[in-house]
C-alpha cells in the first residue's frame, strides 16, 4: 500500500493540474487569431488583433506561429481559431485544391458550404518565387526560371512546405523541366545556408526582407507558373455576426498594407529585432498605415538578458510545467496497471511493449497533425495527448523490469504466508519493483520537458513559442531563450527525482 500511495503522490497532483489548466484553453468569449510560422504571418497577426482589440469585450487570443497551411487551416476549420492572414494563390491551389486562377468571388462561394470565407484584400501580393545570389547569376547569365533549367548542377534549398504543396516545387519542376534534387531547409534557415554559400538557390516570399540586405537576384517565372498571392483575411463565416463592431473595423484594413509596407516592417523584425507588437502598433499609428515602420533603426529590439527574463516568461513557465505534468501524471495512471496487467502474460507482454515502442518512433509533428485531424482541435488537447503517448513507454518498461527483478525466492516467500496474489503485488512485488518504476518516471519526464516545445506549433504555448518564433526570425538569441529555461527545467526536474529516491533510500533504511 505505500507503493501505491507514493504512484499517487507522483500523479494526483499531476492530474489536478488537469482541471485547472484545460478551462483557460477552453474558453470561448474572444476573437481568436492564427499565424503561420513565418515573420510575415506574426506581424498580420498583430495587425489584425491590435485592430479589433478596441472594438471587443476581452482581449484576442493569438495563436501565433502554428506551423504550415495544414495546421493553420485545420484551426481555422475546425473552430479553434476565427480568422488568419492568408493569400489568393494558397486558398485556390493548397486548400481549394483548384489549378485554375480563381476571382475571391469563386473562393468565397467554394469556401461557404465549408463555414469559411474571404474578404479584406490587405493591399499586398506576397508571391513565391526563386532567388540565388546576383553574382552567382551574372557569372552564370541566370537572370530567368527558364535559364536555370541549364545548369543541374546548382543546390537548391527549399522549404519543406514549399516542396509539398500543390503550387511547390513539383508542379514548378515540371514546367520548367527542373532536373535538381532540392534539400528540404526551414524556410528562416535558407538565408543563412544561402549566405554561407552551402546552397545556391532558395524560395523566397516577395515581401521578403532579406532579398536586397543579402544581395539576392530574384529569378523571373518567365513560364507564369506562380499564380497572385494577395493577402486576405480568411475567416469563420459567423464572425460578421458574432463581433460586428470588430469586423467593421478590420474591413477598414482593407488595402491599407503595399508591399514596400510590408517589406519594411518584415525588415524591421527580421533585421533590427523589434518585437511584433510594437512593429504593429507602429503600423497601426501612422497616418496612412506606411511610414512609421521605416522609422527609428531599431526601436523595440532587443538583447539576449531581456528576451531571456522577458515579461512572457512567467506564463511560459506555467504553460510548460502544465503540460509536462498532466502528461506524464496521465502517462503513470495509463501505463503502471497497464505493465503490472501484461507482466505474467508473455506474448501480451510483448505486443503492447512493442506497441508502445513504435509509438516513439513516429515524428512529433507528424503525431500533431494526425491528433489534429481526429479531434478537430488545436492547442493544449493534442498537445497533451502526443506528449501523454510518448510517455508511456519508459513508465510501462520499468514498470514491467522492475516487477521481472523481484527474486523468485522473495516471490515465493508471499504464497507460503498465504498471500493472494493481489496482495503479494501490493505487499511485495510493488515495493520491490518501485526504484526502477521510479526511474521510468523520471525519464518520462526528462523526455517530456524536451518534446513539450514541440506543442507551440500548435498553439499550445510553453518554452518552445520562444524556439518557434526564433525559426522564424532566424534568431539565435531567442531560439537560446527558449531552449535555455527547457534545459534548466530539465535539471530541476532530475534534481526532484534524485530527492525522491534519497527520501525512498533513506526511508527503506529507517523502516
């Protein structure tokens, strides 16, 4: 019975944490805005938050940075966000799956039988296209997407959702007769690889701000394969209805933002460090919505000490401990009666070992997507649940080795005093198997702190919406940010266990 009560120890408080956190991502009261994962995407955000925000009885929920269209458009879909920045071209090849050019009047009617719809053209087109470095173009007379068909042997380094999608690389390939194999790269980490001469060439968004300040030549599609990507708004249909002050004064955004706008404040983010907020908010309070961005070389940046201690380490903190904490105190309820119900059951034993196993095979993000689909739901749910699953299988292998160790003699010892086999579980094999179950805990839960910063893909926040954001801007100072205080939170979690097991060790010696 005190091996029983230690588990519950362990877990209880882990659980409790359950009730407490779910209702805060659970409420539904205020407007929710979405991002991708790019600099663009997070200032929109902004914009269109800071913009609604006078017109509403609460504050709106940011979802920034949640991955790729997939998951973007799954949250919007699915309800769990209200509107998102998005662009012509992705709404009719990558979600409307329509190789034609479409009008936003088409868009909208195909976009309605699914709750959806387009408005509030922003102003900007924001379009695929390739960029290599202009002396490398001049020396190689590459001034066209056609010109590069003749020269195989250049590297090419693309998003990873660029070389996906419907309107990628692929299609791009095949007009263009494109022989390269491209290497996949995160598309923030492209302009260092590209800069270091690694690779040759990259993908690029028009609005870019890094195409002049790295001296890049952006190719002509002199084919016109790549469609318009004008920036729209992409919202829920109710929405109109549901915040009519706030969606009035978003259509008032309507055509406010041109490309050298927006280029100038994707440069003062990306290269000057200023946070997206005050960079909105700079937008927002000018004039005619173009010129306060250009302003002031570097008003908002910020150093590493600052970005470190920053007023959102707090609830960071929280949302990770939170999701560490339910997972793997669900992982323990799951997985202990689970490995003590197999234990005596050899064949039993190993499929559901190797079950669980397999599950750790399979890549976090991937994992995220698939949840994402069967729940209809983003944030901390199937976050909770991928980090739950990857729990299970240290907790179960313990629990399973530490039950085996138990001595035959000791085993028997419990019959010959007439125990039942329930008790001789409490009583004996629980206890004595309880130092390795411990241990599966406590990788567990190393392993959680780790993989827990995987949930800001998907909006579920903790130390990894710092990494996120860092991807994005390419920032190094903010990835360490985020990584840093994982890693603290790591160790502190090491030291807990490693006080655990002295209080067990010191207590077995007193008993």
């Amino acid at each position: 019975m005190h091996c029983l009560r230690r588990l519950c120890l362990l877990a209880l408080p882990c659980l409790g944490l359950l009730w407490a956190g779910l209702p805060a991502q659970a409420q539904d009261g205020s407007l929710r805005i979405g991002s991708k994962r790019f600099t663009e995407s997070y200032i929109l955000a902004e914009v269109l938050a800071q913009t609604a925000a006078p017109h509403l009885p609460s504050p709106p929920q940011l979802r920034q940075g949640l991955g790729n269209t997939a998951i973007v458009y799954e949250a919007l879909r699915s309800g769990s966000i209200d509107l998102y920045a998005e662009y012509t071209g992705t709404v009719a090849l990558e979600i409307l799956k329509n190789p034609q050019p479409m009008t936003r009047e088409a868009m909208g009617a195909a976009l309605a039988p699914l709750g959806l719809g387009v408005a509030i053209p922003l102003g900007f087109n924001d379009g695929y296209a390739l960029a290599m470095r202009a002396a490398d173009a001049d020396r190689l007379g590459v001034r066209s997407l056609s010109d590069l068909a003749r020269h195989p042997d250049l590297r090419l380094g693309l998003s990873n959702e660029f070389i996906g999608r419907a309107d990628g690389w692929q299609g791009l390939a095949a007009r263009y007769g494109f022989a390269q194999k491209p290497t996949g790269l995160d598309h923030g980490l492209a302009y260092d690889a590209i800069a270091a001469r690694q690779i040759d060439m990259i993908d690029i968004y028009t609005t870019d701000a890094k195409i002049d300040h790295l001296g890049l030549r952006v190719l002509e599609d002199d084919r016109a394969y790549f469609p318009r990507y004008d920036a729209v708004v992409l919202h829920r249909l109710d929405l109109p209805t549901r915040a009519p002050q706030a969606w009035a004064a978003l259509q008032k955004l309507e055509g406010r933002i041109n490309e050298r706008a927006m280029i100038a404040m994707n440069a003062r983010a990306e290269l000057q460090g200023v946070a997206f907020d005050v960079i909105a908010r700079d937008f927002l309070a000018s004039r005619h919505g173009a010129g306060a961005q250009a302003a002031g070389s570097g008003d908002g940046a910020r150093g590493f000490i600052a970005k470190l201690f920053g007023s959102d380490l707090g609830r960071l903190t929280r949302q990770h401990l939170l999701l560490v904490a339910i997972s793997v105190g669900l992982a323990i309820v799951i997985a202990v009666p689970l490995g003590i119900l197999v234990f005596p059951h050899l064949r039993l034993r190993a499929v559901v070992l190797g079950f669980t196993g397999l599950l750790q095979t399979v890549p976090s993000l991937a994992l995220l997507a698939v949840l994402i689909s069967l729940i209809g739901a983003i944030g901390t749910l199937p976050a909770l649940i991928a980090l739950t699953l990857y729990s299970l299988l240290p907790i179960m292998r313990n629990t399973v080795t530490g039950l085996a160790e138990v001595p035959a003699g000791l085993r028997q010892a419990g019959t010959a005093l007439g125990m039942t086999g329930g008790q001789s579980l409490r009583l004996v094999l629980l206890p004595l198997a309880l130092p390795t179950l411990l241990a599966g805990v406590r990788t567990a839960a190393t392993i959680a702190v780790g993989t827990a910063t995987i949930a800001a893909f998907i909006g579920a926040g903790g130390y990894g919406e710092r990494i996120v954001t860092g991807l994005a801007l390419n920032d190094r100072e903010l990835l360490v940010a985020g990584a840093l205080p994982a890693a603290v939170l790591a160790l502190l979690s090491e030291g807990l266990f490693e006080a655990i097991e002295y209080w067990m060790r010191r207590a077995r010696r007193t008993g």
